[in-house]
C-alpha cells in the first residue's frame, strides 16, 4: 500500500511544474497570501493568439532553430563518431569530444565571442545555429560512439565481401539497427537547443529571441503569469517527442 | 583493394578533419583568446602582459564562488544519487512496470528556466508554500516562512538540480541492475545464505556505483557549471561561478573584464582536467 | 540620396546631411535600440505606442534589444575589441557611468542633437539636464526624460517615514526584517544620495572625482549600513539582485519599503495593481538625487540616420506628453515647457496630477545633482566588497 502511495506522490512531484504553470497562467492579482481567493482569467491565453504576439513570433524561432540544429547535429554527429570507432584508436578522440559537451555553454560562448564578432555572426540567426551546433554535435559524436561496434563492422565488412558500396551499406547493415538510436538522439539534441538560455543570449546579444529567451523575460519582469504560459509552451514540444517515440525509449535510451 | 584503400583514406582524414573543425578547434580558439585577454595581452583595454588577474582569482569572492559551486555541485549530485538508490531498492518491482518507468522520463522534458521558475514559486517567501503555511495556520507573518530560495546554501537550487538528477540516475540503476544480472545473484547469495542487508550492500552497491560513476561525474560537473537555474534561484554572495563570470564581464568596473576571461579559463580548465582524469581511470570500456 | 537605408553609407557624415534627406535616407531601415525592459509599462510605451507610430511615420522598424548600461558597454566594448566596424545596436538607452564609459572607449557618435528639430525644445540651460553625471552632454547624447529618486513605503507598516540616515537607523532597528537595498541602479542611487546628504555639504561631491573625499565619506556610509545590516531583511544575507525582485517583495508586505528613479512609479504601479494602494511615495528631507536619462547612438552604428530620426520623434511634445502620463509612464519631460508651441504649453500644463507620488515642485527643493561616474562605480564594487560580502 505505502508503494502505491510512494509511487502516486512520484508522480505527482513530476508533474508538478506543469500544474504550477498551468495555475499561473490562469491567474492575474496574485497577491499574498490569496490561493484560490484571487481573479482567475484567461486573458493571458487571449493574448497568446493576438497577432502581435511575441510569443507566437519565438515559438516559431524556436521550432526553427531547434529542428535544424538536431537534424544536422544528429547527421553529423553519426558519420563523425563512426570515423572515430573505425579509424582512430586512441581514446583522446572521443574524450575531446566531451571537452565542448560538458563545458556551461554559456562560458564558451564568452570566450568564443570575440571570433564571433569578428564573423560578423553575433545577433545572427546563423550564428546562433553555429553556437548551438558547437555543444550539440559533440554530444551526438559521444552518443553514437558506442554503437560502431564490432558487429556493425562486421556487417559492414559482409556487404562489402558482397560487393555492395558504402550507400548499400546504410541501408541494409546500418540504419535498420541505428533507426531507434538516430531518434533518440535527435530528441536529445533537440532539447539541447530548445532550452538552451545562456549561450543564445549572449551571442544573440537579445536579438534572437527564442521561447526560452522570453520566459527569462517575463520572469524578469516580474510577470509569473506570461512566464507561466510561456513555460507550458515550451514543455510541449519536448512532450510531444517524448510521447510520439515513447516505445524508442523505452528500448533504446541506455545502449549509451 | 588499392582504390577502396584510397577512398578510406580520403575518408578517414576528412571525418578526422571534420572533427576537430567542429569540437576541438573551438575550445581551443576559446581557451586562447581567454588566456590572451586574461593576461593583458588583447583587448582595448590592456596594458601588456601581466599575471594580476589571475593574482586576483584564489581569493576573495572567486575562491568563495568557486567553493559554493563545488558545494552545490556535490550535494545535488549526492542527494540524487541516494534518493535513486533509495527508490531503487524500495520500490524496484513497481518501477518495472512500464507505464511506471515511462513516467521516470517526464522530468527530462522540463527545462532547467521552468524547473527554476516553478522552485521559485513553491518555495519563496511570496510562494504557492507559503501561502499554504499562511492560510493553515502554521506561520503568521510571511517573514516566518524559512528561506529556500536566494539563501546560504542554495536549498532551492539543489531542490531543482534533484528534479532533474533524481529520475535520470534512476532509470540508469534500473538498466545497470538488469544489464548485470542482478536478480539472479541475489538469488545465488540468497542461497547461500546471505542477509538483505548484506546483499545489498556487498552484492548490488558496489556493482551498481561503479556503474554508475561515470555519469555522476558528469553530472556533478554540469552541476557545477549551472548558470540558468542559480540566476532565477541564487544568492547575492557567494555565487555560482558561471554566474560570477558573466557579472564580472558585464559589470560596471572595466577593469573587471580580464578577470571574468581568467575566470572562464580556469573553470575550463577544471573542466577538462577533470574528464582527462575520469577518461584515464576507464581505460578498459574505450577497447 | 534615396537608396536602401538599411545599407551603410560609411562615407557620409550624416550631420552633413539636411534633415529632409535624413528622414529620406532612414526611410525603411532598421534601427536596433538596446534598453533596459525590466518595467512593462515602459515596455509598453515602446511597443504599443513609439513602434507601430515610427513605421507608419517614417517606414522605420525599430526593434528593441533588452540590455542594462553595463551591457550595453560590454557589448559595445567587445565589438570594439575585436574591430568591428559595424555594430549590433544603433541607439541606446543611457545614463550617467554608461555615457563616460562610453565616451571613455570612443563608443558614441556625435555630436548629433543640434541636428534634431525637436532639440530647439529641449531644456539644455537646466543643470539636471544638460550634464550628466558632472559631464557636460556636448551632443553626444540626446536627453529623453528627468527623473527624481524617491523611497515608496507601505502605509499600514510605516508610521512616520524616515527623513535622514539616521532616521533610517533607528527605524531599521526598530522593524527589523522590513528593508533592504537591491544591488542595482536604484539601490546605487539611494547609497550615492545618502552619500551626499551624510554631511552638510553635498556641494563638496560636485565636480571632479575626488579619492579622499570618497574614501572618508564612503567608510561612514558602510559603517552606518553595516551597524543596520543585520536587521535587514533576510539579516543582510543576501540582497535583491533586481529592482522588479525588490518590487516583488514590497507587493507581498514582506518588506516595508521598495524604491524608484521615477518619482511617479508609484503612481503607475498602483494603476496596473501591481502595488497595494496604501503604497505612497516620497523623497526625504535630505535629498535625493535628480537625473536624467539619455539616448546615444552608437559609434559604428549601420542606420545613424534611423536613430536621428527615432530620437527625434521620442524628443517630440507629442511623445513627450504621452509619456508623462501616470498610467502610461509617468517619466518627467525634458522639454521647456515655455519654448514649446502654445497648445503643447497647455497640455503640459494641465497634465493629470499625482496621486500618491510627490508634487513635483516640492520635490525639486530636495534635488541633489548626480555626482561624477566614477562615485557610482566605486558604490558598486564598494558596496558588494564592504557590505554584502562580509
């Protein structure tokens, strides 16, 4: 019976941020020591659809920038860790791979900016692509690694005995078993980049702003119930993706 | 053969090109232009070389950023660690059902801006909390509600770190257990003739923190490297180093700037130094 | 003179040009301005009012970039750390240290007002305008609004409002847990104002920055603040590290006190329901310090014609009157009433008055001039060494 109820209050410590959010965004006058006593409204919500909204305007930004960065960190990352399994053998290669992953993306971007300026990327669209690129391709090659294993390699070598080339070889030895794998990892990078804050701030210089951007905005402002509705706007795709490839998970997320 | 060889060739340096290119180079393009500012060496500002900067780094507010850091970093990583382990060996069999380990994954779609915000909310003065403690009695002055957030030892950012840590090593034990058997061998103690307790500590802990310590570490280093949450949850002194360097970059004081480039190295370099270190003790799962 | 305004034309000066072909040029480009966003009204103003009017007057898209005076020189200083020749920002909101650190790394472009038409209004011979922080403006940069510190307190938790220092010593010591000071600009600008009034004579700040001046007034100034720091609130552990924060705090009653630049803020808060309505304002008998707060262009700005053109419109009777209005701003002008337009003089003359906040003529007695940059600075790092660090 107390594991029911230990696994019932689990539950809801996880989904306790989307009921505080969605308590928020329904609120206005919040003011102490008021729980249910104060206004609840749904103008906040009215102003998300009006057309000048900022919020609608970051939503796509967001989309945008987080589909294109893991679509190409992912690609990359894959053929990049398979060159490193099959071609090198010192283990320095993966581990400086970790170097650009584990390091606050925000104090690389610091130190970056200045190469930055000088591209002329800062408060670029393209430059921020770039900036999230750096942490998220490192964190593709590190996911991958281990799946050019011998038996990949085996395989490899099989269609190649067969005479198949390097495309044959994708489509028959490779991509069937790296399909759930590529999912996952593009999931994974595009959370990297969806919530990224510190690192597009400071080369976006505020110019380039993304969902989670707006939501320091808000909170900044001293406005919990935009920063509210903006927060819940940003769990939903990450949701989404979680649910959609739930089964992929399940299977797949610790051959890392 | 001669051709395929070639190709593999070309192949093989342009992915090793590729590589360094892309995760390599920019850290140390990144660390050099660091160490050049840190040391007079560029910018508009400087004077030529000069080692007060980094003079200035171990004392002070740096030296108290950099222990709060490492305090904080420690005590989430620990904390989450135990509460997995806890949850592991409490509730393991509920925690095999799927819909119960598919709920494990929730955490991991909340942002660390959200995790921040939410924490803020429950648990400040002001909070969802307080309000609570106020309206049942248990406090009469919103003065009286204990302090969670913006306070010494960062209670409400290790709360948010918990959040993020406590489900992922979970799901880890969970996979570790299974992928090292270790049902069976508590059955194989079992019958011969070894305690609970003995089993669990003897048997499965050490399996399973060996396994485990690799991402703790990690995790332990991104804890450290926190910059979102500690600006939502932070105090004004000490504070998170990378919150530190930013303030220090930004601040008023021009004079300040070399220092915050310092700063970065050294935290980079930390950084590293500490992977290298974790790399070299794993030499066996890289062959 | 047509082409595309939101190209650079590096090699004419744009005070060269006349102010037709200045409006021409700016004509659809794109200006960036970098300002604080921390107020929603204010945000507002920009938004719903400056934004949508300076596309439709002048095919100009301005976009608003949020970012504090430090920013703001960061970001101008590492453009020109690493030779850029064209900026991210063409215009900004600034004041006082931003201004000299600025003209310290050659950052702004000027001079420029006197080529504005609306700068035939503004009210340069006032001390409180046409010198920022001790610094003569030179043109370098254009005056927005004036603005005078003031303390907001709660009615029901003050009695008797503290009109000194010392006075706040004694009512600290008395309500313990119910103040605090936010280690920021309005917090730095209640230190320097109490610098100043600590002796008779604030006249000794004026002018150059003085070191054994600074020293001796500065260590009585944290002696007192230490002497009270543990009956602050949260015992002086930690601070608030924004005004908003601070604000937050003064809503829900756990502090009695909250402070402002804007000496109307309180006005405006309270329309908006943000503050409770027994919140009243006021500017203590020692003094507090009047300022005003300036736009700049930036020195490599790609769209110096677009910025002209935008300040201009912002130093017009039109948006100026907007902006003084309580529940939009409330920001004091920086126009001379008696050289503006007849119908402008009466406007500005018959504005909706205070509620709560103090009368402006009353508070003008009580101005203390901003003393030099270099104070702030030293404020700043001092109060972060001598006070929140120990």
């Amino acid at each position: 019976m107390t594991r029911k109820i230990s696994i019932t209050f689990l539950l809801l410590i996880f989904l306790q941020p989307l009921l505080v959010l969605l308590y928020l965004s329904f609120s206005t006058q919040w003011h102490y020591p008021s729980l249910f006593a104060h206004p609840f409204t749904t103008q906040h919500w009215q102003t998300l659809l009006s057309e000048s909204s900022a919020l609608i305007k970051s939503i796509g930004i967001s989309i945008m920038i987080s589909t294109l960065v893991s679509f190409v960190a992912t690609g990359m990352g894959f053929f990049i860790s398979r060159g490193i399994a099959y071609y090198t053998k010192s283990r320095w290669w993966l581990t400086s791979a970790y170097f650009p992953y584990v390091i606050a993306p925000v104090v690389l971007a610091v130190m970056l900016n200045f190469y930055f300026l000088k591209m002329g990327l800062t408060g670029t669209f393209a430059g921020i692509l770039l900036a999230q690129l750096l942490i998220t391709i490192p964190y593709s090659v590190i996911f991958f690694h281990s799946f050019w294993s011998s038996t990949i390699l085996e395989r490899e070598y099989l269609v190649a005995t067969l005479g198949g080339n390097f495309m044959t070889s994708l489509r028959h030895a490779i991509l069937p078993s790296a399909k759930g794998l590529l999912v996952v990892c593009y999931f994974q990078c595009y959370l990297i980049s969806w919530f990224e804050y510190g690192l597009t701030q400071y080369i976006g210089v505020g110019k380039v702003e993304t969902l989670t951007i707006l939501v320091y905005r808000y909170i900044s402002e001293a406005n919990p119930y935009l920063a509210a509705l903006a927060g819940l706007l940003l769990l939903i795709p990450p949701l989404v993706l979680l649910f959609v490839n739930r089964s992929f998970f399940i299977q797949n997320v610790w051959k890392s | 053969m001669n051709r395929t060889m070639l190709k593999n060739t070309v192949i093989r340096r342009s992915l090793a090109g590729l590589f360094l290119l892309l995760c390599a180079l920019p850290v140390v393009l990144a660390m050099g232009y660091a160490a050049l500012y840190s040391v007079g060496l560029t910018g508009l500002q400087s004077d030529g070389f000069m080692l007060q900067h980094w003079a200035t780094l171990f004392q002070g507010e740096f030296l108290s950023s950099f222990l709060y850091s490492l305090w904080i970093a420690g005590a989430s990583s620990a904390l989450a660690l135990a509460t997995a382990l806890a949850a592991l060996f409490t509730l393991r069999k509920e925690l095999t059902d799927k819909r119960v380990y598919r709920m494990l994954f929730l955490p991991l779609t909340v942002p660390p801006v959200v995790i921040g915000f939410v924490i803020y909310q429950l648990f400040s003065g002001g909070g969802i909390l307080s309000r609570v403690s106020y309206q049942s009695g248990l406090i009469d002055q919103i003065s009286h509600f204990p302090e969670f957030v913006h306070d010494a030892y960062g209670v409400g950012i290790i709360l948010a770190h918990l959040f993020i840590g406590f489900p992922f090593f979970l799901i880890l034990l969970l996979n570790l257990y299974q992928q090292n058997n270790l049902d069976e061998l508590e059955i194989t103690a079992a019958s011969l003739g070894a305690g609970r307790k003995d089993i669990l500590l003897r048997v499965h802990l050490p399996v399973l923190l060996k396994g485990i310590f690799p991402v703790v570490s990690l995790y332990t280093i991104f804890f450290m490297g926190a910059y979102e949450i500690p600006l939502i949850l932070g105090q004004s002194s000490p504070q998170m180093f990378t919150i530190l360097i930013l303030e220090k970059l930004q601040r008023y004081s021009l004079s300040d700037i070399p220092v915050a480039y310092a700063m970065a190295l050294f935290y980079a370099i930390i950084c590293i130094g500490t992977l290298s270190w974790l790399m070299m003790q794993y030499k066996k799962r890289w062959n | 003179m047509v082409g595309c305004a939101g190209e650079k034309s590096p090699e004419v000066n744009p005070t060269e040009l006349s102010w037709p072909e200045i409006e021409q040029q700016a004509k659809g480009g794109e200006v960036t301005i970098m300002m604080w966003k921390g107020d929603p009204l204010i945000n507002q103003y920009m938004e719903d009012f400056v934004i949508p009017t300076v596309k439709e007057r002048f095919e100009i898209d301005l976009e608003i970039v949020s970012g504090q005076g430090s920013q703001i020189v960061s970001t101008i200083l590492s453009e020109l750390d690493s030779g850029q020749k064209n900026s991210q920002l063409d215009m900004m909101w600034i004041n006082g240290e931003t201004f000299y650190q600025l003209r310290q790394v050659d950052g702004l472009f000027g001079p420029f007002t006197s080529h504005l038409p609306n700068a035939k209004y503004v009210d340069f011979e006032n001390p409180f305008i046409g010198y920022d922080f001790q610094q003569p403006v030179e043109g370098f940069e254009a005056p927005w609004g004036n603005v005078q510190f003031t303390l907001i307190y709660n009615e029901k938790m003050v009695d008797d409002p503290p009109q000194n220092l010392s006075d706040f010593e004694d009512w600290v010591e008395q309500n313990p847990g119910q103040f605090t000071i936010p280690t920021e600009f309005a917090g730095m600008t209640l230190l320097k104002s109490w610098l100043l009034s600590q002796n008779e004579n604030p006249e000794s700040f004026y002018g150059a920055f003085d070191e054994e001046l600074y020293q001796a007034e500065s260590s009585r100034l944290w002696e007192s603040i230490n002497g009270m720091k543990s009956d602050f609130w949260r015992q002086g552990e930690t601070f608030p590290a924004t005004i908003t924060q601070l604000h937050q705090l003064f809503a829900n009653g756990e502090v009695a006190f909250t402070m402002s630049n804007n000496d109307s803020e309180v006005d405006n808060k309270i329309a908006q329901g943000v503050f409770p309505d027994y919140s009243r304002a006021y500017v203590p008998e020692s003094g507090t310090i009047q300022n005003s707060h300036y736009l700049g262009i930036s020195k490599h700005s790609e769209n110096k014609t677009g910025a002209m053109v935008v300040i201009n419109f912002l130093l017009s009777p039109e948006a100026q009157y907007r902006k003084m209005i309580p529940e939009i701003w409330g920001d004091g002008t920086i126009l001379s009433v008696e050289k503006l337009p007849s119908e402008w003089k009466e406007k500005f003359r018959t504005l909706p008055g205070r509620i709560k906040a103090p009368d402006r003529n009353q508070i003008q007695e009580k101005a203390l001039m901003e003393p030099d940059p270099e104070y702030m600075i030293r404020i700043f790092e001092d109060f972060r060494k001598e006070v929140v660090q120990k």
